[in-house]
C-alpha cells in the first residue's frame, strides 16, 4: 500500500436554524458499519507501512522506558481505620495488586485485589473506585472491560474472599458506604450519554433490580458524584456543571433518611463542602473569583451565616482545599506555580510548605485520616520524579517517604528547567517551562515538543515522566505552556480561554511557538506540537492558523468536529459542555464555533506532518471525529506531508490500559518524531 487510503465521500446536509454544512463523511459515525471498520483497518495499515523505518527505533524506545521502570514497586502505605492500605506491582504484570495490613506495616498482607489476574486475557481492564466499609470486612469496587468508563459494581467479603452475588452495571464505579456497613450509595450513567445521573440506594445482599432512587438530576447540563466526608459524619451528593455546582447531604448513620440541600444551585457559583469541629466548611467563588473559605453552622447553611475563614486574594487562586481536626490544608496557586498552604485552625497562621526548585508541582496526597497533625502531599517537577513526603503540621518537618525509583542510570543535575513569562499578542504573560539535557544549545538547531491543553479550567503542571527523557537525552528540548483555558494564573485565565474567548488559547500557543523560534530554542525545521482530547482540538486549530510553523503535530483523540458534536445532545458529554464552548442553538456561538471548528476549517494549504490517534470505544472524543478529520484532510491539503491515523481498536479515551501497554503509545508517538527527522534505526 504506497498510497493513503480514500474514504467515500457521501455528502450529507447538516440542516440548522442558522445554516447548512455539508459534511461528505459524517457516515463514518457508523460504528457497526463494516465499510467504517475496513477503513479503519486500512488507515492502521497505511500507519504501519509508513512507519515501518522506524519500527526498530520504537521497539527500541519501549524497551528503554520499561527498562527505567521499577517492575516490583508499591506506593507509600496511608493508614485508614486501623489498616495500612497501599498498591505494587509485580514483575511483569501490567495491573496493580490492591493490598492491606492490619494494626502496623510488619502485619500480615492482605491482597484484596489482584488486578493481574482480574485482567488477564482481556483486551482492556481497569478498576474504579475502591470503597472499604466502615468495620473494614467488605469492599465495593468498580471494573471497566471496555473503556467506555461504564463500571460494573462488585462486593467483595474481605475475611472470606468471596464475593457477594450481585452484579450493578452502567455506574461510574465508585460506591459510597453508609455507617451500617451494609447500605451503599452509587451513581447510575446514562449508557448513551455516559452521564452520570442518578444515585441509587443499595442494601448489600440483596437484588440490584429492588435498590432505590434517592435523587435523579432532571439538567443533563450537570453530572452528579456522591462521596463520603473525612469526617464520615455525611454521605454527600455533589451536583456540578463547569460554572455551578450544588451540594446535598445526609447523616450516614442515617441511611434511609432524606438528603438536605445545603444551598440551591445559583449561576455562576461553583462551592464544595467539608465538615469539621461542628461547621461547615465552603470552598467557593461566591463575590470571589479566584475562590476563599468561608464556615457555617451545621445548623444553619444560609449565606448569611458564612464567615470569612480564608479571604479572597488577587494573587492567588485556591484550588482545592482538605480539613483535619487542627488544620485547614490549601491547594493554591501563585504565578502559576500549584503549592500548598497549611493553616492551624487555633492560631489562624498559614504557612506554605517549602520547595525551591524553579517550576515544580505539588498536591494534596491521600488523607483519610481526621485526627492526625500529618499531611501526606506529592511532589514532582520536570526533573524530580514523583515523591511522596509527609509533612507535620504541627513541627512543620517535611520527611521524603519515597521518591519513585527511575533507573537506567538517571541523574536529576543532568537536566535544566526553565520558566519564562511569553508576551502574547495583546499584552498577557503566558507561563512557559522549557526542560532540556545540559549541553542543549540554544542556536535553532536543536528538535523540541511543545505541548499544551488549554480548556476546562484543567491546569497543566510541569510534572516528571520517565518516558520523556527518552527525548531529552536526544537532544529534545519540552516545553510545557500553560495557555488561557486553564487556570493556571486563576479563574480570569480560565474565563479568558472559553466559550467566545476561545480563540486565545490558540494564539497563545501559537505565540509560545513564534518565542521559541525567535530566542532559538528551536526553528521551524524542528518545532513539533503535540496535545490531546480538547488539546486535540488546539493541534486542529493551530495547524489550520499557522501550518508553517511546525515539522510535525501529534494530535491524540483530538474533538475536532466541534459544531456538529455540541450539536448533538445524545452524544457523550455534550450538554454538559455547553458552558465551555456554548450552545450552538444560539447563533451567536454556532458562529463562532463554525470560525475555529478544526473540521469546518480545513483548507486548501500546504500542512504539517501529522499523526492522529484516537480509540474506537473513546468514551469522550468519539472515534469517528479524528477518523473524517483525516479523511477531509487527504482530500483537500496541497502538501506531500506525512498524514497517519492509528485507531486502536480496543481502547478508548485514555489509551491502553496497563503500565507498559501504555508506554508503546508514547514508543509509537516519539519514533513518529524520530521519523520526521530522518532518524531511523540509528538512535
């Protein structure tokens, strides 16, 4: 096969109030269409003729990044009511074993799950939530043999390591005990739109067919998580869309009892509720933009009643917060930077935990625990791999727990980061973190990636990966550009890079490259961009804008097909995105939209090198969005550039389930790179 496929071009007319497009491959939506499949198949083996020349050089790429994987490794233990609980791995095996002791860490080990043997012989596997009941004998979990993300519910007796009969399908994995260790809540999904909607109650033992609706959510603009506090005192129900959120609450101890609305749901306003001491407290940006902390009687959640625990500041963006007994612990945002300030509740002192590299990031870790002075956190950067500390909040002594083992020889002072403030087109400073090998020379010779995301609010923080340094140490620099659509310098970043702002997002990648090539870091000839799933969206973009500027584009499950998908309410996620790009029932935004649609805005032009990689069971960006994305692009770009498109055919949204499967993903990805640059076997 010396020439890419041709998909048909069937021409449909897509009819609405504000006009009419015509899309000549909608039919490849057709999932159980042979005709789609073959297609596929043949694109997967196009993809592998092209790549052939490298194929060495991949094989070679996995065995090294294996190779720097510790195999027999496990998490730092976390103590949870009397049991030291943690995950490892075993030589060889791709899934994690779920294990426990009892009293101390010289107890016996209970494996409660052995995810190797759960997944073996199956094409993909993944485990959700993992809920212990309250006297420590039963375990609820969620399983997922699709990647569709619709889990099956399973009980497990932990002293007798049998399992309970009933099965509860289409729930998004995660069961929430009652404090009789017999009754679970669970939220349902919708299967078409894999919404998750309702919340049942479930008595353990019994038929799933006789739980019971506690609550159903009528908006499908929101989704719907139930969770259990620190404090165990309450099962809660959180209901959430991207700009409003409400929350519902229930004594455990009183499990059949009816959910209270702490306060309704008002536009605009985003808050999540913990308890502790006899209040209540509330994250929210209610008169706060870049949210503060306020508490309230358990008695009364009126906003009247809510107090200022920690103010609103200009400057800082709180993320996300965790009460113990004596300490308020916040997730914040300076500059950027993600830290954590810890603050007694008695003597109203913060203190923010100290680290001193250049850019680095660090997160609340696993705290179950109410009653303890210790704070687990976890600290990476781009040159420090994942590292578990505690931190005593009452001696405000840090102590590294474990730094995750990489080996092959790594040695963190071979490498540099860089943060540099890029100037964008209309004045704003975009954070930008550039990390390389010493001895990379800043002379326009050297190959770098860039990679970005850009929407959601999700920030994307410099943070270590293993794999990557199989670029560094080939002379690759990485930079990492925390564009509008984040919220990386707070909620204005955020509102700045959605809905009829999207458009800044692109520029500011776009900007970012225009730095990079006039301070030298890299040229044209060597630029390459990558980005994923709304990221994916971004690489759509920027190539139809600025084709010129980049080698090649790696765009993985990319949602490309922007107007035709916000426009369909019955695929996955869509309403619930509306307040992210906008309702295209409204002109206002079917237009704008249509004016950055990556799809809608293929043209006649000379493009870069690409590959385009997405699941046939992608829960999220459906398959067959990067799959017409493609084939428009063959039938219209004027260029003789490299265009592959790799469909996995048993996985989704994130890929490969499995630790090394996974890693041939990011093999395949960076010898497409190598390929570019005419590096074949050699490397």
């Amino acid at each position: 096969m010396s020439n890419p496929p041709v998909a048909t071009s069937k021409p449909k007319q897509l009819v609405s109030p504000h006009g009419t497009r015509t899309d000549n491959y909608y039919w490849l939506n057709e999932r159980e269409n042979p005709q789609v499949l073959d297609y596929l198949k043949q694109e997967n083996a196009y993809f592998d003729e092209k790549m052939a020349p490298v194929k060495p050089l991949e094989d070679k790429l996995f065995t090294e990044m294996k190779g720097r994987i510790k195999e027999q490794d496990a998490s730092v233990p976390y103590r949870d009511h009397g049991y030291y609980y943690y995950t490892r791995y075993e030589t060889g095996g791709e899934y994690p074993l779920y294990c426990r002791k009892e009293g101390s860490l010289n107890g016996a080990e209970q494996i409660m799950l052995n995810g190797n043997e759960m997944g073996e012989g199956k094409s993909y596997f993944a485990i959700g939530g993992t809920e212990v009941s309250d006297d420590n004998q039963t375990l609820a979990y969620g399983v997922d043999e699709v990647s569709r993300r619709l889990y099956t519910l399973y009980f497990k007796n932990l002293a007798t390591g049998q399992l309970y009969p009933e099965k509860i399908a289409n729930t998004a994995g995660q069961a929430v005990w009652a404090a009789d260790n017999k009754t679970v809540f669970y939220t349902k999904k919708d299967v078409t739109t894999l919404l998750a909607y309702q919340v049942y109650r479930h008595t353990l033992g019994t038929d799933p067919s006789h739980d019971v609706l506690v609550y159903e959510e009528k908006d499908n603009t929101f989704g719907v998580n139930i969770e259990r506090s620190k404090s165990r005192r309450y099962v809660g129900i959180t209901l959430h869309s991207s700009l409003s959120s409400e929350y519902r609450y229930l004594e455990a101890s009183k499990p059949t009892g009816q959910f209270k609305v702490f306060l309704k749901r008002e536009p605009d306003h985003l808050y999540e509720v913990q308890d502790a001491n006899g209040e209540f407290y509330v994250l929210t940006n209610w008169e706060a933009p870049n949210f503060r902390v306020m508490a309230t009687p358990l008695s009364n959640t009126s906003k009247a009643q809510w107090e200022d625990v920690v103010p609103q500041r200009e400057d800082v963006f709180i993320e996300q917060m965790e009460l113990f007994k004596g300490y308020l612990v916040l997730n914040e945002r300076a500059e950027g930077l993600r830290e954590l300030r810890v603050i007694n509740l008695a003597t109203e002192i913060g203190q923010v935990v100290p680290f001193r590299e250049t850019a680095y990031t660090t997160f609340i870790g696993a705290n179950p625990e109410f009653d303890t002075p210790v704070l687990r956190l976890t600290y990476t950067s781009f040159t420090t791999p994942t590292s578990t500390y505690d931190y005593n909040m009452a001696t405000q002594k840090l102590t590294l727990l474990k730094e995750q083992p990489v080996l092959g020889g790594f040695n963190k002072e071979d490498y540099v980061t860089e943060r540099i403030f890029v100037k964008a087109r209309d004045g704003k400073e975009i954070p930008l973190t550039i990390v390389y090998k010493k001895g990379f020379k800043k002379d326009g010779t050297g190959p770098l990636l860039q990679y970005a995301y850009g929407s959601y609010g999700l920030s994307m923080d410099p943070t270590f990966s293993s794999a990557r340094l199989s670029l560094l140490n080939r002379g690759f620099a990485y930079a990492l550009c925390s564009i509008r659509g984040g919220q990386e310098l707070g909620r204005q970043w955020f509102e700045d890079g959605r809905m009829l702002h999207k458009k800044n997002s692109f520029t500011d990648f776009i900007d970012c490259s225009l730095y990079l090539i006039k301070e030298k870091y890299t040229s044209t000839s060597k630029l390459f961009a990558q980005g994923g799933s709304a990221g994916g969206l971004l690489m759509g973009a920027v190539v139809n804008m600025r084709p010129d500027l980049y080698k090649g584009v790696i765009a993985a499950v990319p949602f490309v097909d922007v107007v035709t998908t916000m426009s369909d309410a019955s695929i996955p996620l869509t309403t619930g995105e509306y307040d992210q790009w906008g309702n295209p029932a409204d002109k206002k935004y079917y237009d704008y939209m249509l004016s950055y649609s990556p799809y809608d805005n293929v043209k006649d032009q000379a493009y870069p090198n690409m590959l385009v990689l997405t699941g046939l069971h992608d829960s999220q960006v459906q398959y067959f969005e990067p799959a017409k994305w493609v084939a428009k692009l063959r039938a219209t770009k004027t260029d003789n550039h490299l265009l592959l498109l790799h469909t996995d055919m048993e996985a989704g949204h994130g890929g490969a389930s499995g630790r090394f499967k996974a890693l041939h993903d990011v093999a395949r990805q960076y010898a497409f790179l190598f390929l570019l640059l005419g590096s074949k076997t050699t490397i």
